[in-house]
C-alpha cells in the first residue's frame, strides 16, 4: 500500500510568500499616505468650523477686519485643537490651522488656511495648503480645487 503525503512544496510556499510580500510593498505606503491625508483632512475639518462665525462677523459690520481670534464670538486660538492640530487662529476673517501634536512628521508644522473673499455681500473661501510643494498627495480633497465651496 502506497501512502502519499499531501501538503504544499517548498517551492509553492516560497511563491505565496512572494506574492504577500509584492502586496506588502505596494499596500504600505498607500496606507500611510491615506492616514496622513485622514490627519490633514482634521484641519480643514477645524477650520471649517470657524466660517460661520467669520460670515457673520462679516455680516455684521460688513468688514473682516474685526473678525479674529478672542473676539466677536470668535474663539481664541488655543481653544480648538485636535488630535492632529494644535490650534486654529483666525486674523482678519482668515482662518489658520496648524498641524503637531500627534501629525505625522510630513505633517507636523504644515498649516492650512481658509481665506475668505467678499462676493458683494456673500463670502467664498480660498484654501490653501502651506507644504503644497512637498507634499501634493497629502493636500485634503477640498482644498485641491481653486477654492474651497462657499457657506
């Protein structure tokens, strides 16, 4: 009687370590580019959270000059953090995050700004990322257009 061991081959597992190995390369740096862009997404996120405050400053007395931070119902700029931001300042209706605390170090020291433009009577906002030139893959899908959409 002839028994037959089953199982894989040497060569049949060196294959499949490859392939993983082939994904592993690929799949790594993707992930970590997706969770940098997670973290810069935060940034806008804050930042956003400030334009109803700047348009009614705006709405107001009809001028950006006297929305900034600690006034007008504006909060200071050390107020709004994050996990991935360390604070969110607004100076003349144009409203700044700064990345560190837990950033990613292509991250950390970026800023990211909203700024608002006076459409006669309505505002629109600008974004601008500040490492744009380094960094393009991680710039938030919002700010890759000429400007962000109006509130």
């Amino acid at each position: 009687m002839n028994k037959t061991q089953g199982g894989f081959t040497l060569i049949e597992l060196l294959i499949v370590v490859a392939i993983v190995g082939i994904l592993a390369a690929i799949a790594i740096p993707q992930y970590q580019n997706y969770t940098i862009r997670a973290q810069a997404t935060e940034g806008f996120s804050l930042a956003s959270g400030l334009k109803p405050q700047v348009a009614e400053v705006f709405a107001e007395t009809g001028d950006l000059t006297d929305a900034d931070s600690e006034s007008n119902g504006i909060p200071a700029s050390g107020t709004v953090t994050g996990e991935y931001v360390t604070g969110v300042a607004v100076a003349d209706g144009a409203i700044t995050a700064t990345y560190g605390n837990n950033a990613n170090a292509n991250l950390a020291g970026s800023t990211i700004t909203l700024t608002p433009t006076d459409n006669t009577g309505s505002l629109s906002w600008q974004c601008t990322f500040s490492d744009v030139a380094d960094n393009p893959q991680y710039v938030p899908q919002a700010c890759r257009n000429a400007a962000a959409a109006g509130d």
